[in-house]
C-alpha cells in the first residue's frame, strides 16, 4: 500500500525545519530558526538558541534567549536548559 505525503515541503527544506518534541516544543538547527514559514506555520513565539555565533534573523517576530557556548565536546549544555524552560512557561 503506498502512503500518501502530508508534508508538502521539498525534501531539501524538510531536513531543516524544526521538529516537535511534544506538543508546542520544537527543536532544530540555525537553518530552522532561520525559516520563517515553518516557524509562523507552527505558532513559534520563542526561539531559544544555544550558539557559538548569534544570529537572531526575525527579532521583530520572535522573542529570542541566547546562551553563548563553546563548541566544544566538554561545554556544559545542559546548564542552561531549566532556565530556558521557565522562560517558556
């Protein structure tokens, strides 16, 4: 049986829209954060960007929380993620 394709968006732009994790929390890379339809589509408010670089590409549209942190495989990510959290609530 073949299934039919929901989503409607090329295969090239799917790799880089944000994916839900549960319902009203996505997660993607800078490519998502910087795909306006996709993030207007799925009534994103706040991006929450743990980046080496900041880029905010929409400040007038989205509420941005910046951390700033090393690429590197010893960075401590997990650090900033209750305060994100708060933050969203």
């Amino acid at each position: 049986m073949l299934r039919r394709r929901t989503n409607t968006y090329p295969a090239v732009i799917r790799k880089s829209l944000p994916d839900e994790v549960i319902p009203g929390l996505y997660i993607g890379g800078t490519e998502s954060a910087a795909h306006l339809p996709a993030l207007l589509h799925r009534k994103i408010k706040v991006i929450v960007q743990l980046v080496v670089e900041s880029e905010q590409h929409f400040p007038d549209q989205f509420d941005y929380l910046t951390y700033k942190i090393s690429d590197h495989p010893t960075s401590v990510r997990t650090a900033h993620v209750p305060a994100s959290l708060v933050a969203l609530t």
